[in-house]
C-alpha cells in the first residue's frame, strides 16, 4: 500500500509540475504577444500633441508652405498616430509625411523612409534618400532610418514579420502603376511586415470611376475602387475613411484642375486583422 501511495503522489506532483510548465509557457508567450502590441494599445496622441508637432519651431519654411494644402492636422487625426509606434512611410520622397510621423511617434518610436533604388542623378537637387538623411541630422528627428529598397521588398531586414505598427503611402501609389511595380508583392509585403491590428494608409489622386490605374503616367490619378480591391486583396479591411482632401469642384478628367482647385484625393484606412 505505501508503495502504491508513493507512486500516486509522484504522479501527482508530475502531474502538477507539467501543469505549471505549460502554464509559465503559456505566460511567456501572452507576454510576448502583449509586449508587440502594447503600441496599439497605448491612446492615440492628443489633438494638443499634434498642434505641437505642427507647430514645431524647427520645422523647415518649405513645409509650413505645404501645411494648407497637405492638411496634416487632420491627417494625423485620421492615422490615429501613437508614441512609441515603428512606421513605414513608403515613397517618402522629401520626407514631409516622414517628419510629421517621426515627430508624432516620438523617441521612443522609430520610422523607416524608403525611397526606390534608382539611377544617378546630376540635378542638383537632393534625392529622396538624401533628404531624409539631412532630416535625420536634426537631433529631434533622430529616430527617421531611411532605407533604399524596391518597392516589391520595401521592409528592412532587422524589421521581423509583424514588427510594425503602421505603414503610410501618401499620394504616390498611382506611380506604381506606370513604374511597373508588382503592386501585389508590395501589398502583401506591407501585411507580412505588419503586426496584428497594425495600420496601412493610402492617400492618393482620384480617378474617374472605370479608370483604374490606366491614367497614372498622364493625369497621376488612380480610381479609388481600383485601389480599394487592390489592398484588400492582400488580406487587409478598410477601417476608415477620410475625406478632408476632397474637392467636389474638380471633375478629376485633368492632371491639374484650375489653379485655385487642388485635385480630389481620398484617403483610405486599412488594418491587419
């Protein structure tokens, strides 16, 4: 009977032990799950942060020009940017959207601006990843990496699978059309890289309904629909919709409308599920 005794309590202190490892096991992943999306858990910034982003005292002349038309105010609202977010602003050009992002994640976040690789140039003019590096000499814009990538793989390799929070693209994906970008590669690159719940926004030029992508090269626009099934067809779900860079007044059948008129964009938000 002891040895009996003996052997059920050892099953029963096993048993226990293999209920407290998988039980810390289990707590070891929630607190790795917890740990990646803490960022989208944190609030939004306020409506007071993003009137101080904007209103930053060292922010360039050639910016503060862009602000009416650009509207960043409102499209910083609509992101709903959080401190601490890692962000990838694809096409970043100049970096105006990429300043604004750094700014508004803070120091405790980081974001990536890629620019296209692409031939060498005599202009005198800075090329995009060399206008993001004189931003990043700025020590409150310390946190903008830019990186030189094909849009088809625009995610730099220390960003693991499901390390971002959110992903811009303003105004430029009409220009994949005419580039010849593999635009489904691109998207499901964009939904690999992001984390569950992570954010993809696309602002661009709107097209005639039945246009498509067909008249990116000579009016720069792109049909919204168009553009809509495109993403989604990576695995994506709208989420929001802004509509502060409408212009009802421009007929969209131009590549630029009266002077006064600034053509109509829209802006879609999509999330990861």
């Amino acid at each position: 009977m002891k040895s009996i005794a003996s052997r059920v309590n050892f099953e029963i202190l096993l048993h226990a032990a293999l209920i407290a490892s998988v039980a810390v096991i289990l707590s070891a992943c929630a607190g790795t799950y917890s740990t990646s999306s803490t960022t989208l858990n944190a609030p939004v910034i306020s409506q007071e942060r993003i009137a101080e982003v904007i209103a930053s005292p060292d922010r360039s002349a050639a910016d503060r020009g862009q602000d009416k038309q650009r509207k960043p105010d409102e499209m910083l609202t609509f992101i709903g940017v959080r401190s601490g977010m890692v962000a990838l602003d694809l096409s970043a050009g100049g970096g105006y959207t990429t300043e604004l992002l750094s700014r508004a994640v803070g120091p405790t976040g980081r974001v990536y601006g890629q620019s296209a690789p692409r031939a060498s140039s005599s202009s005198q003019r800075l090329n995009s990843p060399q206008a993001l590096a004189e931003r990043a000499k700025n020590p409150q814009l310390a946190n903008i990496i830019p990186i030189v990538r094909k849009f088809e793989d625009p995610v730099p390799p220390e960003v693991a699978p499901g390390g971002l929070d959110l992903v811009t693209l303003i105004f430029n994906y009409h220009d994949l059309g005419h580039m010849g970008v593999d635009r489904s590669r691109m998207n499901s690159a964009v939904f690999a890289a992001l984390k569950s719940g992570g954010l993809y926004v696309i602002a661009d030029h709107s097209g005639r309904p039945g246009t498509g992508i067909s008249e990116a090269a000579t009016l720069h626009r792109i049909e919204e629909a168009f553009l809509r099934q495109e993403v989604e067809s990576a695995g994506f779900e709208v989420v929001g919709q802004g509509n502060f860079w409408r212009n009802p007044s421009d007929l969209r059948d131009k590549n630029t409308p009266e002077k006064s008129q600034p053509k109509d964009g829209f802006v879609l938000k999509f999330v990861k599920p």
